[in-house]
C-alpha cells in the first residue's frame, strides 16, 4: 500500500492561503450580490420621479403644475404654478369666459395663479406664455380646467 507524503510547512501554507481566498471570494460574492438589489430597489424611485406626466403640454422651459384642475362644489378654487426662466415675463391667456363663463384665472402673486370657477359647467384651457428680455418668446405651457359646478 502507498502513502502520500507532504512536506508539512508549505501543504499547509498553501491550503490555508487558497481557505483564506476562498472565504474572502464567498464574502464578496455575498456583498456583491445586495448590490444589484439595492441599485434595482433604487432606480425605480429615481427613474418615476423624472418621468413627465404624459398629458401635460409644453414647449420650452416653462411648466405649469398641476397641469389638470378639476373644479367642484366642494372645491371651487385651485392653485397652480407656473415655472419660467427667473428673467422671463409671463402672460397668460384663456378661452374660460370669466366669472360668468367656466372659470376666472388670476395671477396671485410671482409664479403662483388661482383658478376659480365660474358659473358655467365645461372644460376650457388657460396657456401661459414666457418671453425673454428682448421680447422673445422662450416657451408656453397648456393648464387645462374643468368646472364641474
């Protein structure tokens, strides 16, 4: 019968390094599998936050949010804001009808509007406008209202 012989020192040494790696190549593996959960977990929060709401309508740097109201009894009144270029002038214009059409929209004060309902039930849309220094008109963006009152 045949035996096998090992130099005692360097078997062990050797067996000891390749426990060590293999012990620090299963660590990694763990580590590096939260990894890809903890950056799938993430993305989806990132990427929904930076998706446009698909029926909003705009053109250039300008937004109005929300960019949908509805009016009802209980609710009669909104708050919109409209953002531009800080050195933009915006102006707003609508096809509503005033306090005896299907709404009154007015700017409160900076990039802040109310809408209010006006006495007549129907849908119209408020667009808002920014122009540059020079007069230029640099981008709009569509409030569409419905007064259900």
């Amino acid at each position: 019968m045949s035996t096998l012989r090992f130099p005692g020192r360097p078997f062990f040494a050797v067996a000891a390094a390749m426990s060590a790696a293999a012990m620090l190549a299963g660590c990694a593996g763990s580590q590096s599998g939260l990894t890809p959960q903890a950056s799938t977990q993430s993305a989806p929060q990132s990427h929904a936050l930076s998706l446009p709401d698909s029926s909003c309508t705009h053109q250039g740097n300008v937004r109005v949010k929300p960019c949908s109201v509805t009016l009802t009894v209980s609710a009669p009144e909104a708050t919109v804001t409209v953002k531009a270029p800080k050195k933009d002038t915006v102006t707003e214009a609508d096809n509503c009808g005033g306090e005896t059409g299907i709404a009154t929209v007015a700017n409160e004060q900076g990039d802040t509007y109310i809408v209010t309902a006006g006495t007549t039930a129907g849908s119209c849309t408020a667009t808002f406008t920014a122009k540059n220094k020079k007069g230029k008109q640099s981008g709009s963006a569509t409030l569409s209202i419905t007064n259900s009152v």
